[in-house]
C-alpha cells in the first residue's frame, strides 16, 4: 500500500457512506495495482464485497459508489466487468513519490510504526563447541534482517545471544582437547565417545600446545580439565564472533547460560515455581505442572540427582528477559525445537507473562546443492559446510539474499551454482547489477535538479516504476509486524524489474533537457530506495560491477 492507495481507501470508505449509509471498515475495503495498465493505475473490488449487505448486484453498486468518488488526483474512474473499479491517477499525483524520496534519502521507508516497543530477539545461540555450521546460518542472516527492518520500523529490537555454556558439552568439550593435546605429543589419549572430534578441537590443542608447551601433560588432571575447558571456551567464542562478523551478523547483547546458574537466577526462578504452587515431586525429581498450561504432558526440572535439567536454566533465562523490560520476546529455533515451544510457553504463563509475549519463530531446513546433487560435506574438510566457507564460496551477499528470499518456515534447496553466476538468473546479481547499472547513469549524466512536479513521466514504464516505489514503505511496515525479510526480496526483485525493463523501453540521456531532467531524478529515488531495501537486508549496494 502507498499514499495513493490509502488515499483511495479514505475515498471508498466516505463513498460507502454517501452512497448508503454504509460504515465500511479496514477489512472491507482493498485496493490493488491491476497486472495489466489497461484497467487502470489501480482498483477495487469493493461492491463486490457489498453484495451481501446490500443484496444488489455488484455492478450497480459499483455504479452507484463511482458517483462519489471524486478527488483532484483522479483523472477518471470507470466501472468493469462484474463490478470492479478502476481508478486513473493524474501523473503528476504518481510522480509525488519522487520529491517524498529526495528529501527523505537514506530514512525513505522507516516509520514510527513500532512507537519504541522492545523486543528481544534470540537467535543462532549455538554451543560454544564447535565451529557455525549452515544450520545456523539461516536464522543468523534471518535474525539480523529482522533487527534491521524492525529499527527502520520504529521499534527497539536488542539482538541477543544465549550461551549455551552450563552443560555437560563444556566437560565433552575440555576432555576432546585433552585427548588432542596429548596425541601432539605422541601420548596415549582416548577421545570421548560423546566428545568433539572436529578440526576446531584440534587446532585448539595445537594452540595450547604452542602457547603452554608441555605444561599441562603432567600437571594435576583436574586443574588441566578446567583449563581446557576455559580456553576452549575463549577460543570457541572468538571463531563464533569472527564469522558472525564476517557474514554482517552484530549482536548487543551476549548472555552465558553459566552466569545466570552462578548469580542465583535459575535457583531463584525454580524457587519462585515451587512457592507458587506450580511444581510437585514425584520419583525423587521436581516436576513442573505443564499440562494446566497447554502443554502435552508434565516436565522435569530437577532430576532425582538434583541437577537441573535444560528447561529450568531456559525458564530462568527468558525470565530475566522481561525483567528488563521486553515486552515481546522473539526466538528463532531449529525445526528439532518444535515440541519444545509448548513447555516454554506454559512456563512463561504459569509466572505470569502473557502467553503471546513470547513468540518462536521455526528455523526450516535447507539443503545445499549442486548440479542437482545434495551438498552434506566441506569438500575442503570433509565436514559439514560452515558459514564461512559457504560466504567465501559464493560470497557473503549471494549468502544472505539466498537464505532471506524464501519464508523462514519452508524448506528449500540453496543452488551453489545458481549462487555464485553472474548472470540475472541469480536473483541477488540481478538487484545488485540494478544499482550498479542506475549509478553508472548518474555519473555520466550532466546535473540536474528535483522538480516541482514530473508532468512529462508518462511512459508506462514510468509509471509502474513509480508506483512500486510508493510501496516501500508500506512493504516495510508490513515485514517488520510479520517478521519477514522475505518480503522485502520479493519488493527488491519486482523493483529491479520494473527498472531494468523502464531502461530498456525509455532513453534517459536525451535531447530533451526537461525529460532527462525528471528521468533522473527518477533513477535517483530508484537509487535510494533500492539501497535502502539492500541496506535492511545486510546486502552491499556496489556502484561499479
């Protein structure tokens, strides 16, 4: 939607109520952009949707309603078909966008649409045990897009990191290096079957290796064990925040899942359940009456052992969210959590936080492929591909724009040979070949200034494009309240259509001054708005390629 259909909008809701007396609401009344030019800039469907309360025929409603719907922008209004009306806009009223655009520049599209509500946003989260593998690279681009668009939308998103570093995988981890440690030296060593046996854990004992010598061959197990499990943990960070960095991926905030143990808060949230009547114990385990609250059946929180399972550290984890004053706290998990959002829902219920202020988006699976074949291993490790490979492969925004352009709950196949052409099948080059292509233009263009109005932008071409770019900010809006960065490809892609097919049909450098004049200012607010889209998505804008 874009000012000229909110406009219309207002037009066919008054002309509801002057033609009968009708309230018609949001709900009722749309207006779209027909596919073919010859029905109109644009159209409704509205008396079709009024036969039942008025029980007349669509076209006679249609007939009555077109009587009064006048407006200075309009040029002409015609009825067709069963019932449609199709609207003409004068150009000048179209071209308005190009002048919002100029002046606006790099904020064209944000709003205060969110008016500051806050939101936490959790997502890739991994262990700190291994390297970011393409299981984590979806929902670390989606994550960030997400942030992004949420910001230009008005809201206050903080990117969080959860730290998954309290678990028995520390201990997994601190005995694979001791294992790698001692086999660099040629001793005897026995690798955990549960263990790490990546690459990374290697490098990490060589690491050591190099940096402490041989000090910890012979030294007191137990002070060796939590020496590796600290470096391991440090050095495990770090790669994780280097490649999060590499792919565009910032964070605000990074919270360790053995911090929260060691200030008390996971003790202190089980400890407020049991005071509120909200647990029982059964078989020597703490169990948390989940099945008042939805859940499919009761959970553990403490084990007969007494140590906690991983729902009580999670429970206290998103507790300490809303104490510091987030109202909704967003999660991206993996497929393979599906079950788990009940439990935590009812867990956030049970304390007393609404229901809905916690809300899981599900992280579908992709599959890497190439020449038709499924990519499972690095071909350089033998492993599973990571992040990092996979952006040096085929670069870093063919990555990114990869993973957004379908909706996070699909699956899809990621085409590695796709990914990586130069050519306009690739959906990325062809949004980044746009911009390139518009700002080669404008430096060879003489200079040239905004105009009061665009009278001569009356091409088709023109105005299509001119349309699409009073979406924008509309299609932001509405992929910041769905979360979804998908939306925004879709808009890229359509834009750089419209452009690229505009091009090819008008000449901008022409003979008449007047003409070039507005044609560049019209590659201008194209210009801006493409980038903007770009920018939201952590996708560079290249002015040369």
């Amino acid at each position: 939607m874009n000012k000229i259909e909110e406009k219309l909008i207002g037009l066919i809701k008054k002309a509801c109520k002057d033609a009968y007396g009708l309230e018609a609401d949001d709900s009722l009344v749309m207006v779209e952009i027909p596919r073919d030019n010859s029905n109109g800039d644009y159209s409704t469907n509205i008396a079709m949707r009024l036969v039942k309360e008025l029980k007349k025929r669509p076209a006679d409603i249609a007939a009555d309603l077109k009587e009064h719907l006048l407006d200075d922008d309009i040029l002409k209004v015609e009825v067709a078909g069963p019932g449609f009306i199709n609207f003409w806009m004068k150009k000048d009223a179209i071209a308005d966008v190009i002048n919002v655009i100029l002046d606006k520049k790099e904020s064209y599209g944000s709003s205060e649409d969110g008016k500051g509500e806050r939101i936490l946003l959790e997502y890739v989260s991994a262990n700190p045990t291994g390297i970011l593998h393409l299981g984590h690279a979806r929902g670390a681009a989606w994550g960030d897009s997400v942030a992004r668009i949420l910001k230009f939308a008005g809201y206050d998103p903080l990117r969080e990191y959860y730290i998954n570093d309290a678990g028995n995988q520390m201990n997994m981890l601190a005995l694979s290096i001791e294992a790698r440690y001692r086999e660099a030296f040629g001793r005897d060593f026995e690798l955990p079957e549960d263990g790490y046996h990546g690459q990374d854990v290697r490098n990490i004992a060589l690491k050591i290796k190099e940096t402490d010598g041989d000090k910890w061959l012979d030294a007191d197990r137990e002070e060796a064990l939590a020496y590796f499990k600290k470096e391991g943990y440090r050095l495990e960070m770090e790669r994780i925040r280097n490649d999060l960095e590499y792919y565009r991926c910032e964070f605000d905030s990074w919270i360790s899942e053995q911090k929260l143990v060691d200030e008390g808060r996971v003790t202190r949230a089980i400890d407020k359940m049991v005071e509120m009547g909200l647990t029982y114990e059964e078989g020597g385990a703490l169990w948390f009456r989940s099945t008042v609250y939805g859940d499919d059946k009761d959970r553990v929180l403490r084990k007969q052992n007494g140590f906690y399972t991983y729902l009580a550290p999670d429970i206290a984890n998103h507790v300490y969210k809303y104490e510091r004053g987030y109202t909704l706290l967003v999660n991206l998990w993996g497929a393979d959590h599906h079950g788990y959002i009940p439990r935590m829902k009812a867990a956030m219920e049970a304390l007393g936080y609404p229901r809905d202020s916690l809300q899981v988006d599900i992280i579908q699976m992709v599959r890497l492929v190439e020449n038709g074949e499924e990519v499972k291993m690095s071909k350089r490790t033998g492993n599973a591909v990571t992040i990092r490979e996979l952006c040096d492969d085929v670069g870093v925004d063919a990555t990114r724009y990869f993973f957004l352009c379908k909706a996070l709950d699909t699956q899809f196949d990621f085409d590695l040979g796709l990914a990586r052409s130069q050519s306009n099948d690739n959906p990325v080059f062809y949004a980044q070949y746009a911009y390139a292509r518009i700002c080669s233009v404008l430096r060879q263009a003489p200079d040239y200034h905004r105009q009061d109005s665009y009278s001569l932008l009356s091409h088709e071409k023109e105005t299509d494009l001119l349309k699409h770019l009073g979406e924008f900010p509309f299609v932001v809006s509405d992929a910041a309240a769905t979360r979804s960065p998908n939306k925004l490809c879709n808009y890229i892609q359509k834009l750089a259509q419209y452009f690229h097919s505009f091009y090819g049909a008008c000449k901008v450098i022409d003979e008449n001054k007047d003409l070039m004049n507005e044609r560049l200012c019209l590659l201008e607010a194209v210009r801006i708005t493409l980038g903007n889209a770009l920018e939201l998505l952590g996708i560079t804008a290249p002015e040369k390629m």
